[in-house]
C-alpha cells in the first residue's frame, strides 16, 4: 500500500473523530506541497509555482488572472478558493480581506493552506491548524512561501531566504529558483512527482488567450522541478520564435532575424529554430550565409525542404526562382 494512501486512511479516520464529515473534506482532491505567489515590484507581474507528490499538481492549486491576482489552494484542496478569490479581488477586495472571508465560510478550513497575492502587493496566507506537519508560511514583501507535509521545518524558510535572494532574476526564473531551494531543504516527506508554473500581468487583458504569460505544467515526472526549469527555457526560446513571426507577418526581416537567432542561441540543436533564422537570412539577402544552415538541416531531416518549396506561394520566403533552385538542389 502507498505512503499516501496510508496517509489518506489516517487523516480520514482523524475527521471523523474530530465530527467533520468526509462529504466535507475528504471529498476534496489531496494535494500536500510546497508553493510560492509572488510579484515583481518592477513589472507587476505575479506567478504561482508549485511541486508536490501528487499527480497534476498545476491543475487544483495554482491559480492566476493577470490585473487581479494569484492564488494557491493546497492541503485538502478546496478548489474554490482559485476562481473564488480572483472574482472577490476583482470586485475591489484586497488579498486579506478575500482570503478572510472564504476562509470564514469553510467548514473544512483547519484542514486548508491557502495564499492570496493581488496587484497591489497585498498577501494574505493561511494555514489550517490541521494540516499535516512539517506545516506553515512565510509572508514577506511580495511573496508568501507555504509547505505541508515536509519532510522538517526548514523547508519555508530556505524557500523565503531564496527568493530574497534572487531579487536580479525575472520572476519566473525567481519562483523556480524558490522551489529548488525547498527541494533541497528536504521537500514532500513523501518525495515529488508534478509541478507547475503560472505567471500573469499587472494589467487586464483583452482577451482570455492572452491572460497567462507562462502556464508551464509537469503533470508526472521522476524530477519535476528539472522538466519545469527546461520547460522554462524552451517557453522563453519559442517567445523569441513568436517575435519573428510577428516581424516576418509586417515585412521587418532585420528584426526576424535577430528573434530567430536569439531564439536558436538558446536550443542551438532545434532544427525550427536554425531553419527559420536561415529563412530569415534568405529573405534579407544573406544567401550565402542561409544556405550552409539549409544544407545541415536537410541533412537531418528532408521535409524541410519539401517546406522551403512550399514557402514562397504563402510569402515566407522572398527569393528568385534561380535562388530557391540553388536553396532546393543542396
């Protein structure tokens, strides 16, 4: 049998000793972890991030609306407090004053650890007197860490010390580098499997597409925190790849080709990258410099040039017919 199903056997034979229905915890996903809500002071960006023994972690804890707020729910998960909280805060409630009142409504809050941050900064935690220790919070300027079921007491405040301490990096990078400490400060007593990461803006968005700038989850993994930071880095070269696209879609191939490389410095093995910066050379008359890149990736992989016919017809690639034949024939 499991740890965790031990551990679900124990607690539900201690609510029911204590008179509290399984309808009224129990019934809620189970999701012990560590996480962290955050803003940047200088962006107003904020994020959720988050690692835990527990299958798809980033699906029931992490919440997040960009120009409202950020929202962990852990423990015995009561999902609610995600989208419940986000509307109260955009109602005109502060992070204390949401946190608080759904708080008060819970019947199965001793049970709950829950963290609130809004646009203003404002960060409100909460720990349930019964969940399971090595369990509490750290609230700081910004930020708020909480951790239940540790493996000991030292895991919130390495993951506190780390974000004070990583104040040069972006945010997302910020967060991560939180998780990694906790991790190694001892992490789940029970080991780890899921992780995620959820960033948002300062401000509202037009549309719901746009509202999270980074939604990175592991659902199941031997080292989640290592897939999230290589997850982290492949998000930030493929946003290099979305800038050339936009440059190309306005006819600014100096700037595709400096997004393209950009993008390619950082996964230097991808062929999309390498093939869309020597697209973007072809189309700024750098042949000659496109086409020792078109020849390697070829090599590795012939559809790519099966693409390159197909480009000029879709305006992707401005060259003479003499030039696509010479791009063709390597």
């Amino acid at each position: 049998m499991k740890f965790s199903t031990l551990v679900k056997i124990a607690l539900l034979t201690f609510l029911v000793s204590n008179q509290i229905t399984a309808q009224q915890v129990y019934k809620e996903k189970f999701a012990h972890t560590f996480s962290i809500v955050a803003r940047d002071k200088v962006t107003g960006e904020m994020a959720v991030a988050v690692q835990s023994h527990w299958f798809s972690v980033g699906s029931i804890v992490s919440w997040g609306q960009s120009g409202v707020g950020v929202v962990a729910t852990q423990s015995f998960v009561n999902p609610a407090y995600g989208p419940d909280g986000l509307k109260l805060i955009s109602e005109g409630k502060t992070a204390k004053e949401a946190l608080e009142q759904l708080v008060a409504q819970d019947e199965g809050k001793d049970f709950r650890q829950v963290a609130f941050l809004d646009t203003q900064g404002n960060v409100s935690a909460f720990t349930g007197e019964k969940c399971v220790a090595s369990a509490h919070h750290i609230i700081g300027d910004n930020y708020s860490v909480q951790a239940n079921m540790m493996l000991n007491d030292n895991v919130v405040p390495a993951m506190a010390k780390a974000f004070e301490n990583y104040k040069n990096l972006p945010l997302a990078d910020r967060v991560v580098k939180v998780l990694l400490a906790a991790q190694e400060a001892g992490g789940d007593i029970r080991g780890k499997q899921s992780a995620a990461l959820v960033v948002v803006g300062a401000k509202p968005v037009k549309n719901s597409w746009e509202d999270k700038k980074i939604n990175l989850r592991v659902d199941d993994h031997a080292t989640p925190l290592v897939e999230l930071q290589r997850l982290l880095e492949v998000h930030k070269a493929y946003e290099f790849m979305n800038k050339g696209d936009l440059a190309v879609e306005v006819g600014d191939m100096k700037n595709a080709l400096k997004e393209y490389g950009a993008a390619e410095k950082l996964f230097p093995n991808n062929l999309e990258m390498k093939y869309w910066k020597a697209i973007a050379l072809a189309n700024n008359k750098k042949l000659d410099e496109a086409l020792p890149i078109f020849k390697y990736i070829f090599e590795k992989d012939s559809n790519w040039k099966e693409l390159t016919k197909r480009l000029p017809k879709s305006g992707l690639l401005s060259i003479s017919k003499e030039e696509l034949e010479k791009v063709i024939k390597l």
